[in-house]
C-alpha cells in the first residue's frame, strides 16, 4: 500500500501535548478503551494507517486511510490478559474492482505504555480465498497513539 502524502492535521495525532496518562470522557486511565491513531510496520514500511477505537464491551471498530471498495472499516473482538490485549479482526478482502478475494484474519498483541497514551506490540494478518483456504500470511509490528479531545 502506499501511505497518502500531506496527511496535513493528522501528523500531530502522533505526538500529543496532553500530558502522559490523560484520558478522556468516557475512558480510564490505564485502559485500552477510546480512540487511537495506529500505524502498521513490515519489513520496515508502512502498510497501513487507521483509526481504531477500543470499547469497553470487548469489541473494536477500525477504520482505515484505504479506499473504500477495499473494505476500509471493518470490526474486532479483544480481551485482556494481565498487561497484554490480544485482537482479533476478521475482514472481508476486495481487489481494487471490488471483487470479493475472501477473507483477511487480523491478530494483534499489544502492550498499553506506562501512560495510557501509547500501545505497541505485533501483528499478523492471515488471507484466505472464498472457499477458506490459506492463501498469504504478512506480519509486522503496530504503534499507536491515543487521540484525544482538545
């Protein structure tokens, strides 16, 4: 993917000026829960960019820079275990027609900062084609930094 040039106001997201720990309405500190601006790593390039938002029920909404025929916001479940949360994505996969492909499995392990304003960790993304069968697997690793209101 080719990471979009002039991402103008949203290069600020990833360094805030609130200080370490602040959350916002409705999140507490020391929880994945709220908004994040999150950035995916492989081989040493950006693949993708989104904004992802962590609810407090265990689910999860992501919503990315890609094209929208791609199938650009698409859904997860996560848990917590100790430090760590592991996410699982299911996503459907398009061509850039939008054709269906199949099916992306999107796995993350991340760690939430000392601060509550950043998380890091890896990724895994499975594909399969539209009769289930493996067709690719990419790895990487995620940054992110929580958005928060002004």
């Amino acid at each position: 993917m080719i990471i979009p040039q002039g991402l103008g106001p949203l290069a600020s997201l990833a360094g805030t000026s609130e200080p370490a720990g602040a959350v916002g309405a409705g999140q507490t500190a020391g929880s994945i829960v709220g908004l994040w601006y999150i950035t995916f790593v492989s081989d040493g390039y950006i693949v993708d960019q989104a904004f992802d938002v962590w609810h407090s029920d265990g689910t999860e909404v992501l919503n990315d820079y890609t094209n929208p025929i791609e199938g650009n916001v698409c859904l997860g479940v996560w848990k917590q275990n100790g430090g760590t949360y592991k996410l699982k994505h299911p996503s459907w996969a398009f061509d850039d027609t939008g054709k269906l492909l199949g099916t992306a499995i999107i796995g993350e392990t991340v760690t939430l900062d000392a601060g509550s304003d950043s998380f890091s960790g890896t990724y895994s993304i499975d594909l399969f084609d539209t009769s289930g069968n493996p067709v690719g697997k990419y790895h990487g690793t995620v940054t992110a930094a929580r958005v928060l209101p002004n």
